[in-house]
C-alpha cells in the first residue's frame, strides 16, 4: 500500500481530502515508532478521553493545530512500547512520548502534502494534562477529527485548519 499525497494549492484547506493523508500519517507513524497498530473502530467511535492532550501547531501555507488526545493510562502505554520498557517506568515519560507522537504525526503528514512540507513549520509540542479542561480556538477554521484505538484504548487525533 502506497502512502496518498495531495498537492496543496490555493487558500482553503481541501479537508475531507486529506483526512485519508492523516489517517495513513498516523497508521505509519504508530508502526513505525511504537511497533504497534492502531484500528479505526468498525461500528461506533470509542468516547473521547481528554486526561492527555498533545498539540503541534502549524503555520505557513497551512496555519493550525494537531492534536492527539488519550487518556493516561493509553499515554503511558505508547511511552512503554517507545522506550522499550515496562508500564511502571513509562508513568514519568507519558508526555514527552504524546508530545512525540504528535510532532511525529504532523510531520509525517505535511510531508505528504506537496509543496507543504518546506513552506509549513511545526511547533514545539505543547501537552496538557489534567481531567477537567476544554479547548477553544479563537480563530474560524475547519477539523478532522479521527478516533482509534490503540491497545483497546480510545485515542483520537485532530486537525485544525484556520481558514
């Protein structure tokens, strides 16, 4: 299976187009570096969980945010497979491996995109933690959102794109 790539041309963000793009992005990414598989749920999405948020923003040709959310116990689970080590170990690496991920994730997406990928730069990975928050942008844009699981735990990745 080939990895799908787009050309991106033109002032709006063809979205729904790339939503296949991120979906491959995230597969690879996860094989890749946590050797392991994610699978789209088959019939229902799993609940978002948000005790873990990792986001990269992005600006250029693109402006926006990608997002992955999890809970802790799933963010310590990508830690473990990461670093190699046991669960118990991982607890303390639970955001630098989402933070990862996330950067991951979004650069191996925008490289995909023609012509994004030296006119798009990606942020420091910014993570939060906690149970109780919402997030809101200021700015009017259009979102992917894709959920997964990873290991039987709810895991879902965002794309924000500001128009």
């Amino acid at each position: 299976m080939s990895a799908p790539t787009q050309s991106a041309t033109g002032q709006s963000a063809p979205l729904e187009s790339w939503r296949p793009i991120l979906l491959y992005s995230v597969q690879e990414v996860f094989t890749i570096m946590v050797g392991a598989e994610v699978r789209v749920p088959d019939k229902t999405d799993p609940p978002l969980v948000t005790e873990v948020t990792g986001m990269v923003g992005l600006a250029g040709n693109i402006c926006g945010v990608l997002s992955v959310r999890c809970g802790k116990s799933c963010a310590t689970e990508i830690a473990s497979r990461m670093l190699g080590v046991p669960v118990a170990e991982a607890v303390s690496n639970l955001s630098d491996a989402v933070g990862e991920i996330c950067n991951m994730v979004a650069g191996n997406f925008k490289a995909k995109i023609d012509s994004l990928q030296d006119k798009c730069m990606l942020s420091v990975p910014t993570i939060i933690i906690g149970e109780d928050y919402q997030l809101y942008s200021l700015a009017a844009g259009d979102r992917i959102d894709l959920p997964f699981l990873f290991e039987g735990k709810s895991m879902w990745i965002g794309l924000e794109v500001r128009s």
